[in-house]
C-alpha cells in the first residue's frame, strides 16, 4: 500500500493509476485524517488561547489585581477595621499586673544609668512618651471665640488591636476643645477621651492606629510601670516631658521625699517629692527610675520665689489602680464644678490684708475680714463662677449658709452636690462687703469635650 505524505499529497496527481477499491480506501483514510487535523488544531487553538490569556492574566491582570486587594486591604486595615472593632472586653480586663513587670530583685542587678551617663535610660524610656498639645476654649484674656494650646505630656501603657491608649494627668485635658498627640516626632494625631479622675488629678485618652499610622506611626514602646513603694529617698530619678511645649526634654534628680501630700488646684494629692526639674508642660509625663520603670506621673512644681527644685509627681502604686479604673469604666460621673482657683484663707493673710487696707485709708471698723476662709486666685472665663459674678480676691466664707473654714471644705463641700445644683455662697468682697453669689453648678458654658 503506498504511503501518503500530507506535504507532497496532490489528489489528482497520486490517484492517476490507482484501482477503484485503492480509491475508496484512500478517501476514507484520507476523510478520518483530515477529521483528525481538525480537531487537533481546535484543541491547539484553544491550548494556545488557555496559555495567552494566562500569560496576559499573570504579567498584566495579577498586579493590577495584586495593588486592588493591597489597596482595599489598607483601606480595610487603616480606616474601617479598627472603629469596627471593640475592644472595650481588653479594656475591662486591663490590668498593669498582667502587661507590665513590676520592679523584682531580678533587674535590680542591672540599672539602666552606669556612672552618671543616662543615655540608655533615656533611648529605653523617651520613645514610650507622647507630647500633647490641648486646644483650649476662650478664656478671659481672650478675644470671644479665639482659642489657644495648652502643652502636656502623655504616657503610652497599652494598646489592643485597634488603639493606643495614654496616661496624663487631669488637669493637662480639662477644659480642652480637642487633643492632638504625637509619638516620636510624629505628625499630630488626634485622640478621644476615654475618662478621668479629677480628684487624684489621672486621666486616660486613646489614639486610633488608624490614625496612627496616617501619621506614620505603626508601632510604639509602651512604658513599664514600677512599684513607687519601693522608692527610696536619695535614689536617682529622671523626669521627662514636653518642657515648655517645645518638645521632649529631660532633667535628672533625686527622690526627695516620699508620702508628701500637696493642695493643688483644689484637690489634695499624695506625691512623690523631686528636685528633678518639673518644667510647664511636663505634666502627665513620667518619673522614672534607673532602671526605666515609671515610678510617678509629674503634676506639680513648686512656684514659690523663696523655693527652689520642689517638684511633684504621681506615686505610680496610686496611680496604677486609677487608672485600671477608668480604663475599665469609662468616664466618672462629673464632678461638680463652679470655675475657680482656690488658696486657703488664714489668719495671717487677714492681718496682712487688714494693714495693707488701713493703709488705703479705711478703718478697721468698716472692714469685714474673715479669719478663715477660701480665697479665689482666679476665675475661668465663661465658667458658672464668672456667669454669677464672682470676682478673683474674693473670700468664700460660706456655701448653702455652711461655714467653709478653708479649701478642703470647700472641695468635700462640692462632692457632695451634683451638676445643676443650685448654690449660695456667701463672699467677701474688697474687704468692706458681704455678697451673696447663686451659682447653677456644672452649668452647659462649662461643659467640654474632654
């Protein structure tokens, strides 16, 4: 039988001779064949389409789709997730004891300060503070409607999967429209209120880390908190915070005294006492110890012209439980709040007022000054003091027709009522006049964000 080579076939010419039964047979081999071919070169065809589509979809389609899922989950990782997410069962369950070591004779061995250089201390402890920046509400030197900063300082001490969440003290927030934080250096980032404790001067504030990281933060350091109680007199100390607003800065010092209670702003506080310098704006920031465990939150210096490197801080075993508190609860309930800065009123500043009167040219039979009493330094603008008329110099003497003898009354006093109360209190006033003030208390001019 001939063999037939499809690149030589001619139909007419090789059947030139051929018998009809060769014929027959050559068209049927020839028919099956050709079926064949065709088939082959539609399953080619669509291999060869399967195999361009897959390339096009691998060098063109897979980036594309590659920058569409990374994009989306940027989006979802950095704006929706972390408000979707509710962390307030990590919030009630917060507690320092389960996320930081306490002070233990195993670190004892190994202080962070060697031979006065502070510098590993220092790298240890700064990246775990955060400067604040507080825009304030108008006050009275103030045009109507402008508003002003007011600097702090925050500690970061926990974070759960969509927040961090900052220590500070108080009074660094109160009154304040907004907060901004920074971490590092980094762009401002807003934060949101979570609660605060006017009494022991603590408060918490939280950061998204979605908004974190539009700022370029994706990590931080959270601070270790020691034990204060273990704290001795003498031992070193170094406090850090954003001095004078203008960013971190550190000063070092001793602890000089322990158990020290101060009357600052109208409450008492049990602190730590420091010559480590306390600078405007270090409040809410940390006093550490060598070996870089927060052992107070600094609130306070000493202003007083005749006493120098007197300055405060938070003990942290009081801190510590205040501040699992707010985490776990929230905001307090507010506290009642009539607007003023208080002092106690004694009888030596009677005498030293009486004389300086006297000196004007009054008589001692015209004046009416108190033995004791609470003295207002100052009165915030637009706070329910300053809408009723009371004025800074005068002399509280009695509230709801109760004898208040001095600043601590006063503040027990306050406990004890509730916003919207509506009280009397009783002044003196320039030495010569008894007024009356009534004060609607916690008013909505009072009334804040933060």
């Amino acid at each position: 039988m001939r063999r037939y080579d499809e690149n030589n076939f001619d139909e007419h010419e090789n059947l030139h001779g051929c018998n009809n039964d060769e014929v027959a047979m050559f068209e049927a081999f020839w028919a099956e064949e050709l079926e064949g071919r065709k088939e082959a070169r539609k399953t080619g065809g669509k291999l060869f389409l399967a195999v361009a589509i897959a390339l096009i979809v691998t060098f063109v389609g897979a980036p594309l789709l590659g920058a569409g899922l990374g994009f989306g989950s940027q989006i979802a990782t950095n704006y929706v997730l972390p408000r979707l997410l509710n962390d307030s069962a990590q919030r009630e369950s917060f507690a320092f004891d389960n996320v930081h070591t306490p002070l233990t004779s195993a670190n004892l061995q190994n202080p962070l300060v060697y031979r006065g250089d502070y510098v590993a201390l220092v790298e240890a402890v700064k990246p775990s503070v955060v400067t604040l920046s507080v825009v304030m509400q108008a006050d009275v030197s103030f045009s109507a409607g402008q508003t002003r900063a007011r600097a702090g300082t925050g500690i970061l001490f926990y974070e759960t999967a969509s927040r961090y969440y900052v220590a500070t003290n108080a009074h660094v927030i109160a009154g304040g429209a907004a907060v901004y934080a920074s971490i590092e250096g980094s762009a401002p980032i807003a934060a949101v209120p979570i609660g605060r404790n006017d009494l022991e001067d603590l408060a918490v504030i939280a950061i998204y880390k979605s908004d974190a990281v539009r700022a370029g933060v994706n990590s931080v350091v959270l601070a270790s908190f020691g034990d204060s109680r273990q704290a001795r007199v003498g031992e070193i100390v170094v406090a850090i915070g954003n001095a004078m607003g203008e960013g971190i800065a550190v000063t070092n010092g001793i602890v000089s005294a322990r158990d020290v209670e101060i009357f600052v702003e109208g409450i008492w506080l049990e602190v730590i006492q420091t010559n480590a310098a306390i600078n405007r704006g270090n409040s809410g920031g940390p006093l550490v110890n060598v070996w870089g465990e927060v052992i107070g939150i600094n609130t306070a210096k000493y202003s007083e012209q005749l006493a120098e490197a007197m300055g405060y801080a938070i003990p942290s075993h009081v801190a510590k439980p205040i501040l699992e508190q707010i985490m776990r609860d929230g905001p307090e309930a507010p506290r009642p709040r009539i607007g003023v800065n208080i002092d106690n009123w004694t009888p030596r500043d009677a005498q030293t007022y009486t004389s300086m009167l006297m000196r004007r040219g009054l008589r001692q039979s015209e004046l009416i000054i108190p033995q004791y009493g609470v003295f207002v330094t100052s009165v915030a603008y637009n706070s329910p003091a300053y809408l009723a008329g009371m004025l800074r110099n005068d002399i509280i003497v009695s509230i709801g027709g109760n004898p208040i003898s001095n600043s601590e009354g006063l503040v027990t006093d306050m406990t004890q009522r509730s916003e919207g109360d509506i009280v009397t209190f009783t002044v003196i006033r320039g030495g010569i006049e008894r007024i009356n003030i009534t004060i609607t208390l916690g008013s909505a001019a009072q009334q804040q964000t933060f």
